[in-house]
C-alpha cells in the first residue's frame, strides 16, 4: 500500500514537472473521472475529479497524461502515427477493443433500453392513430389532427412544458384540458419523437467520443499500464509497438513514466 502511494506521489511529480497545473480532487473535471486542457496561453491542466475512488486515482492520472504525451506530438489530437508505424485497420480495431472492455456498460446499456422503450411507445401511439385516420404517416405532420388543436396548445407540438397567461401546460398531464384522444394521442406522439431525437444524439455523441483517436490512445496507454497482461491480450500489436518504443525511447515521456511505476 506504501509502496503503491509513493509511486502514486513519484508520477504526480514527474507530470508536474512538466509544468502541467494539475487538481486532485478539487472539483469534478466537468463530469468526467479526468480531464486535460490546453490553455490559450500555452499552459497544461489536468483535473482529477474528486468522485472517484482511490482505486481509479493511478488509471486516471495516466489517462490524462497520455493525453498530454499525445497532444506534444500532434496538437490536433487526430493521428496515432507518432506512436504506431502503419497505423492500419487492424490496430485501430485492437484499440477499440481496449475502449469496449473500458466503456461503462451500464450508461451505454441505459441509453440503448432507453431508446427500445421510446421506439416501442411510439410504435404504439402510432397504431393508435391509423385506427382512426387511415391516412397517418408517423413521418409526416397530421393536418387533420393539427386543426383540432386549441391554438394555445399547438406549442405542446414543439415543446413538452409552457407557461400561458401564468398557467402551465406538460404533456404529461393532457387529459386535463384536453378530452380528445386523438389529440392527447398526437402530442404525445410528438414529444416521443423529440425524446428519440435527443437519445439518438446522445448515443451519437458517446461513440464519437469514445471512438475518437486522443481517446482510443488515452485508454491504451492506461491499460498497458495498468494491466499489462491485459493489455497484451486485447492488443498485441500494438503491446509490441509500444513495447518497443519504450526500450528504445522513441517517446521518452512514457519510458520515462515507465521507469517510476517499475522502481
């Protein structure tokens, strides 16, 4: 336990000599477990968020700092070539095992039942509506229904919550002023689509993140650190390169860091 704090201590040192402004522990790193910035007067930071445990404190650190190492070598954060010759297909898919083995399964497993339960209600609403009006197409407006619509609700068809004259009206609670079903049918309808919207975004936005080159280093980096075997395991080849890169000191930052977790 000694022995792992004071290498702990050793690598917030050698990251700090760098010139890296780095806060443990003082704030949340916008949400994440780290976070890395370069500033617009050509300082570092690296944040460590205070809600993780101190068993994730070593693999953030790392994490971090890989993005540091990556960003000294390509300021746009994009190309892997610094680090692997041939940076090919095959290298790219040992790095997004790495990234899979890491993702929180259940944020992505959330986001995804989500999104099953959205699709699955609006299946059911729809169906509902060609009951009565055959000529419902889920893809396009119903003018049929739309008239139908006091003119101070219409706003329900773009947003599920306002505020009239000091009252409010929610989609959640339609069948207090509105006693038409295929009304209450539609605007649910609706407010259902922009719900799948807004999940499908986040979704988008979750593999562009962890799909991104910076990240798929980043995690790499922390693995072969962390658990070497494993490392070796998922990606060989790029185990091997990597390997090799540190004996022969082609990227003295990470041989370097090397050398204080093996003392």
């Amino acid at each position: 336990m000694v022995d792992k704090r004071n290498r702990i201590l050793d690598i917030i040192n050698y990251i700090k000599g760098f010139g890296i402004e780095l806060n443990i522990k003082k704030n949340r790193a916008q949400g994440n477990n780290g976070f890395f910035k370069f500033k617009n007067n050509g300082s570092y930071r690296i944040d460590i968020s205070k809600d993780i445990n101190n068993e994730q404190l070593l693999p953030t650190l790392i994490h971090e700092f890989a993005h540091f190492v990556h960003f000294c070598y390509d300021k746009q954060l994009k190309s892997l070539n610094f680090i692997f010759e041939d940076y090919n297909d095959e290298k790219n898919e040992e790095l997004l095992g790495i990234t899979v083995q890491n993702i929180s399964k259940n944020a992505a497993k959330a986001l995804f039942t989500q999104k099953n339960e959205i699709q699955n209600e609006i299946k059911i609403l729809s169906l509902k509506l060609k009951e009565s009006h055959r000529d419902f197409k889920l893809t396009l407006p119903c003018k049929e229904i739309e008239r139908l619509i006091p003119l101070h609700l219409r706003y329900l068809l773009k947003y599920d919550r306002v505020r009239l004259l000091n009252k409010i009206y929610t989609v959640d609670n339609l069948d207090l002023y509105i006693k038409n079903t295929d009304i209450i049918n539609y605007i649910k309808l609706k407010s259902k689509q922009r719900q799948l919207k807004r999940t499908n975004n986040r979704i988008s936005k979750l593999n562009n993140y962890y799909t991104r080159p910076t990240e798929l280093f980043a995690r790499f980096i922390e693995l072969y650190f962390c658990n070497n075997e494993l490392s070796k395991k998922i990606a060989p080849i790029c185990t091997k390169e990597l390997d090799n890169c540190i004996l022969n000191k082609t990227i003295p930052e990470l041989a370097e860091l090397q050398s204080i977790i093996n003392n």
